[in-house]
C-alpha cells in the first residue's frame, strides 16, 4: 500500500488539475490517448454550475492502494477510460479490460456477464464484505444499470459520491433523472454515470425511400407518430416484403418505460396496462407477420437484421445502442472500418417514434471498503463531470454524454456520418428532456427479463396466453420470494 495521504482543497482539484488534463484540453503526452472526432476540437465547452473557484471542503483521501479494482459487465467502460481517462495506460488497446495503471496504480477490471443475474450475483458475494478484503481485493469501483439501481443505491455497499469528493457543483449540469434515480432514500446521490440515455426509432432510410417515398426524419415521423399509425405503417412495410421491427422485444422499452406505476409496491407485483398492451401488440405484429417470429434481442438473427442482408425497418435504440450496437452490427464485415460505403454505414436515420423513453445507461459507484478513494474521486470526475470530456465522447463515439450545456451546445451543429450526416444530437436534446424514472423499482431487471421471457412461449404460439402469465408469475415468486402477485 501506498503510505501516504492526499487532502485537497476541491476548488484546487477542479480549477487546475482535472480540468487541465481533460482529453481535448491539448495536454502533454502523459494523458489517454486524443479524441479524433471530426468535429473542430476548438469548440468551447459550456460551463454551467457553481464557480468552480469557490472554496470547497476539504477531503480526507486516506492511504492509497496499490490495486484499483473495477467491478463491470462488459467492455465499454474500459474503452471509455482507454480512450478519454487522463493518465490511464492500457496494457493492451485492442483489449482495454486487461487492465493498465492509472497514475502510477494499477487498474484491474473484473468482468461477469450479466446474463441469467450473473453480475449481480458477483456483487452481492463481494460487496458485503468489502471493507474487510484483503487490500489488493477490495472493489473500489463497481457499475450499475437503471434496471436494478436502487438496489445498491439504497445498501451500505455503495458510498455516497461525496465521500470520494463529488460536489454539488460537479454534478450542477447533469440531466436530473440521472441524479434522482442514484439519490438513496435518505437524499445521498450514490452514483454518477457520463451518459444520458434518451431513445428513438431507428430506421432504414433505403427502405423509407422505397415503401414510404421519403427517408426525411421529419416526414417518416408521420408514420411512426403513434401506435395506430405504427401499424398503419408496419402493414405497408410486410406489403413490400419488409417487417417493421425484427423481433418480439423491439417495442418492450417503448411500453416499459411508460408504466403508470413500479412493477412492485409494497411487496405486491402488479403488471402495468403498458405491459398488457405490449403483449397484445407484439401479439398482433406476430399473426400478421409485421416481425421475425422467433426473433429475440441480441440473437444472431435480430443482430443480422440491422446488416446489409437485412429486412427490418426500424429497431427502437438509444443513445449507446445507436453507436455501440446498431453501428457495428451494420457493417458487412465485422472486421472493417467504421466508414461510409461498409455495409450499410450512412443508411440509418432516426425520428423520435411513438413515444418517449429510455433504455439503459450505466452508472458509477464507489464500493464501500475501497481504499483508492483518491483515483475513484478522479475517475468520477473526468468520466462524468468535466465538461470537455463530454463532448469529446460524443464527438468521437456519438454516445449521448451527461451534460444538458454541452450537448445543447454540440447539437446547434453536429453531423453523423454514421447516420447519413443526420444532426441527432438535436434530437436526443429533446427526448432526454421528457425521460421520467419516478416508477423504476429494484426488481426492474427481474420483471422486465421475467415478463418478456415468459411470453416469448405464447408469441411462438406453444403457450395460451393465461400459461404464459402463470408462468412469468410462478418464476417472479421464486426469484423474488418475498413478494406476492396481484390478481
């Protein structure tokens, strides 16, 4: 372990250190590798919040370890840090979660899946007993997603960010629901994240062109505009040999995220009407062949159908599906270059769709026990708080970074290649505005996995529809035995 101690003055911290080292700020060759975005690096960041000059309270950063351990799920944190963490060395770029040093400390990320629960089964075997590990295991950092936040919000596993020197300040020109949704009950914001996650349709414009007469966001819009019109739509698209979408679970998001209430109250589960009419529609779309039956997310078949080879109009993405998934799963060879002319790179668009929602976003937590508060305090702060780190991510990788100024600012005049020179920042500024998370609940991620698992069985039409409910009901008590079903 390192025998020393760091306490600073944050005003010091965010007057000069962090914010000379930000990624586009042309500091010397000891920061992460530059940001080549297309966009002219001069632009100015907006500042917003309090002055940053203003005295802050001291922290007491203790002793420092010798390991930084990252508790994720897959690789995109290590690439963002690869890629815009001042002071971060990879190992190995090609493969950033194999870990480097971040100022002189080691950096290792440890990496479980979050299928059938799998993450969050690995931090609730760590996290408890965190504080007593051994110094080189302690988690220091670990993620969460919005499905089951509150879970780890709400537990003594996670510190409150201003323990690791997180100010109010910092967090000033954050979109509000990314802060409400990691404030604990007691009023603690426990977790940051340096993305905003608002959705749209994503479609083709080849398609547009060729069944609607035009591929104008603005235009397609009217034909997407709600779920009557949707249909409406979905019937020309299978006239033309097309499916709208391209399995049962596109829409879900669209209907989930509109609930009129959390999945549990009290310990009592009760499925949404928007749950109910997500069953009826996909339904419909399936016996009138508007999809892929059998088609699920994140299969070989859904994944081809956003290729070349495929024939859907229109997947529902947002920010970081738009550049980390459908981008990549459009291209024609998975190997080569993210360049117009590959695959279909440059004939996808997007419109805001039927309704408004989100989907996903990923936030940072500091683990109670960790004994790195120093370089968690940095990483919370260049990763979602300075400004200019911001709008490089967007401008580099088009991930729809944590800063309503900065992205007010980049969206008076951006262009994606990606999405034939589409501005869909602009867009994003507007649906980010209408994000609503007061009905999120710890046992999202159970419930929406659960329901959608469960009807899958009837969509393919080897289950009634009150089996597939028994069914999706019986699995959530037995999950989750504390809780009981509403009729």
């Amino acid at each position: 372990m390192k025998k020393f101690k760091k306490v600073i003055a944050l005003s010091l911290a965010l007057a000069m250190g962090l914010s000379l080292a930000a990624c586009t700020s042309g500091a010397d060759d000891t920061t992460a590798p530059q940001p080549t975005g297309g966009d002219d690096d001069t632009t100015a960041a907006p500042q917003g919040g309090d002055d940053t000059t203003t005295a802050a309270p001291e922290v007491d950063f203790g002793e420092q370890g010798d390991v930084l351990n990252i508790y994720v799920w897959n690789k995109e944190f290590a690439e963002r840090m690869r890629d815009f963490m001042p002071g971060f060395e990879v190992d190995d770029p090609e493969n950033p979660t194999n870990g480097g040093t971040l100022n002189g400390t080691r950096v290792e990320f440890i990496v479980t899946p979050n299928d059938n629960n799998g993450y969050q089964d690995k931090l609730d075997s760590v996290l408890p007993n965190n504080e007593s590990a051994a110094a080189d295991d302690k988690v220091d950092i670990f993620l969460i997603e919005a499905d089951y936040a509150l879970k780890y919000v709400n537990s003594p596993v996670s510190l409150p960010v201003s323990e690791v020197g997180i100010t109010d300040a910092d967090t000033a020109d954050m979109y509000q629901y990314t802060k409400d949704i990691c404030t604990s009950d007691d009023g603690q914001l426990k977790a940051v994240s340096w993305q905003a996650t608002p959705g749209l349709f994503a479609y083709r414009r080849d398609i547009a062109k060729e069944v609607l007469g035009t591929d104008d966001p603005d235009e397609v819009q009217t034909y997407v505009k709600d779920w009557a019109t949707f249909k409406e739509t979905a019937a020309k698209m299978k006239d033309k040999g097309y499916t709208m979408v391209a399995g049962y679970d596109d829409t879900y998001r669209t209907y989930s995220n509109n609930m009129s209430k959390p999945w549990v109250t009290d310990g009592v589960l009760t499925i949404d009407q928007k749950i109910l009419d997500w069953i009826a529609d996909t339904k419909e779309f399936t016996d009138n062949g508007y999809l892929n039956k059998g088609t699920g997310l994140w299969s070989d078949a859904w994944a081809k159908e956003q290729g070349p080879d495929g024939h859907t109009f229109g997947f529902f993405y947002s920010t970081w599906g738009i550049n980390f998934t459908l981008a990549g799963n459009s291209k024609a060879d998975a190997e080569g270059p993210d360049e117009v002319g590959n695959g279909i790179w440059g004939q996808y668009a997007v419109c805001p769709g039927p309704e408004p929602y989100y989907w996903g976003g990923t936030w940072i937590c500091a683990a109670n026990g960790t004994d790195n508060k120093q370089l968690v305090h940095d990483i919370m702060y260049s990763m979602t708080c300075d400004p200019d780190v911001a709008l490089s991510i967007t401008k580099e990788t088009l991930d729809y970074t944590n800063n309503q100024p900065a992205m007010e600012e980049l969206a008076k005049d951006f262009s994606s290649d990606f999405l034939g020179g589409q501005n869909h920042i602009a867009l994003f500024v507007d649906a980010a505005k209408q994000i609503d998370m007061s009905n999120t609940c710890p046992y999202d991620q159970g419930c929406n996995e659960g329901i959608q698992t469960a009807m899958r069985e009837y969509f393919d039409g080897t289950v009634d529809y009150d089996k597939a409910l028994e069914n999706f009901k019986s699995a959530i008590t037995t999950k989750y035995p504390e809780l009981t079903v509403a009729d």
